[in-house]
C-alpha cells in the first residue's frame, strides 16, 4: 500500500502519529501543488491519500484521473473542496478525522489583539533597534460586531465580554432569541457594519455567504474600525478590502484566510502597513495536528482491515 500525505508544509506528519504500524510505504509532499495537472501526476501511483484541510482540491475530474486511489482522508470532519459525490462514483471511500475549533478562536483573538495593540508594527520598531511606534486601541467599551454567531462566533463573543466589551451579531437566520441566549444583541446587517468597532467574520463560506462583505458593506464601517477574517477569504471582496485599506476608509484588517493559499508573493496584503496577515493557521496548533494524523492512521488502518470509520461517502 503507498501513502501520500499532501501539504504537509511544516514537515511534522510522520512524528505525530505511528505510520510504521501500518506496513506501508508513505511519502510526504510538503510544498502545494500549483494545479490540477501537478496534483494527478504527482498521487497518480497511491492507493491512499491523506489531505490537509481544503488545501489541496479533489474534484470530479481529478478523482476520475486517479483511478488507483481507494481511500481518501481528509484531516476534520468535512471537506468542501473534495466532490463526494464524485468519489462515490469513482469507489473512493473518504474518510474524516477529529476536530476541534478553540484554536481558530484563539488565534482570532491573537489577532484582534495584534490589529488594535499594533504588536506587529511594534516588535518590528524594536527588532530594527527603534522603540514605540503609533497609539494603540483598548478594547474595554468598544462594541464586537460577530458575523456569524455559531460555534466559533458564540466562543469570540464570550471572550469578548471577558474584555468588557460590548457584543453585537448578525447573520441570515440569527434571531433575536438564539442571539440573547449567546449574550449578545441582535442587529439589522447593516447596523453590525455601522456599529462594530472591530468586525469579526465567522460564517460558513457559501453561495450565500461569498462577497457577504463588499465596498458598500466596508463604506459603512466606521474609519476607526478594525475587520477580523479567520474564516474563509471569499467572504470578504478581497479587492474591495484593499481599496478600503489603502485609502485608510477603515482602520486595519486581521486576516487569516485569502482568496488564493498560499498567498501570492507580490499580493499587496502582504505590504499594506495596516493589514495583519498570518498564513493560514487558526487551526494549525500541535495538539489539533495530533489528533488529525493520529485519526488518519486509524481509519487507514481501519479501511484496511474492511472496517472504515469515519465514512464521509
């Protein structure tokens, strides 16, 4: 049996789980492929695949190219860049792996912290040998705006509170019950965006949720307000949000997730001073990364033997 596991970037797969006890011969990819051409050649000659997240895609007509592949397994319970539908047809069994999404919160908050502290720009001045640069934020008094008041979005909120901050929430079936019970107030969409202080994103991307934050979203917003994405990028109008930086039309933007991962090298988010930007990582923690890969050998070990767990098809 060959395995592959895919995107691997930090190169600690095979130290956070028992690979040997599967008898098979396992390959690491550590760097992303750059299209669907790359990603057929390069799985072509493996009976097992195990994805990282949505980083790598698995549509139909690449699943249909692979026709040794038998188990795919993605790290996480769900994968919207992988076609299951397609799988099935395709006698690809997809299997899912533990989860569990405080770490995404936390590194929201991390950067909340870094956007209205400025942390960023000061440990840069005192690396270059300078000393303190610009006034920060407090956020004692200033108002939340949560987009997305479910798991992740109810756990910012509650922190949030912890900071004394007020909280505030919108999204399409929020109603002013369910945002109460959650210790928040229930605000019409376009008063989130007037009132929110910092704004921060936290709802499935979807049909109905790509672009859900656009220029004329990002023109309410008040010029001291800070935007904050650990969700998906699409769901902000990645053009839209540079303009609104570049011309200072709000205060700063904390973003984790983009349009295209790996962020392009020449992408301006990476030089605009008031973008705080980090590769990816509200999952990526080791304790996270352990059970992935630790589940990972299990329902390998699992489908081998003709009992698969964790069927996603």
């Amino acid at each position: 049996m060959r395995i592959a596991i895919l995107d691997d970037y930090q190169s600690v797969a095979l130290g956070l789980a028992d690979w040997d006890s599967l008898d098979a011969e396992v390959e690491v990819f550590t760097d992303p492929f750059e299209n669907e051409g790359e990603v057929v050649a390069a799985l072509a000659g493996y009976d097992v695949v195990v994805a990282m997240r949505e980083r790598t895609s698995f549509p139909s007509s690449t699943l249909s190219a692979l026709p040794r592949l038998k188990l795919l397994v993605t790290t996480g319970p769900v994968n919207a860049a992988i076609d299951l539908d397609a799988a099935r047809r395709a006698d690809v069994t997809v299997c899912g792996t533990g989860y569990f999404s405080y770490p995404t919160v936390e590194l929201t908050w991390g950067l909340i912290l870094s956007a209205a502290r400025l942390i960023p720009q000061q440990v840069d001045s005192v690396r270059r040998g300078g000393w303190q640069q610009g006034l920060g934020t407090s956020l004692r008094g200033a108002t939340l705006g949560v987009l997305g008041l479910g798991r992740l979005g109810t756990a910012v909120a509650e922190i949030g509170r912890a900071f004394g901050m007020r909280t505030i929430a919108w999204s399409q079936n929020l109603t002013p019950a369910d945002a109460a019970a959650k210790g928040a107030e229930h605000v019409a969409r376009d008063e989130l965006f007037r009132r929110s202080d910092v704004l921060s994103v936290h709802v499935v991307l979807s049909g109905r949720t790509r672009g859900l934050v656009g220029r004329r979203e990002l023109d309410l917003m008040k010029s001291t307000a800070i935007l904050v994405n650990t969700s998906r990028g699409p769901v902000v109008d990645e053009t839209a949000l540079i303009t609104a930086l570049t011309e200072r039309r709000i205060a700063s933007a904390a973003l984790d997730v983009f349009d295209r991962e790996p962020l392009p090298a020449d992408h301006p988010l990476r030089s605009l001073p008031n973008a705080v930007v980090t590769p990816h990582i509200g999952y990526v923690s080791r304790d996270l990364y352990e059970v992935f890969y630790r589940d990972a050998v299990e329902d390998i070990a699992a489908w081998s033997a003709g009992t698969p767990v964790r069927t996603l098809t």
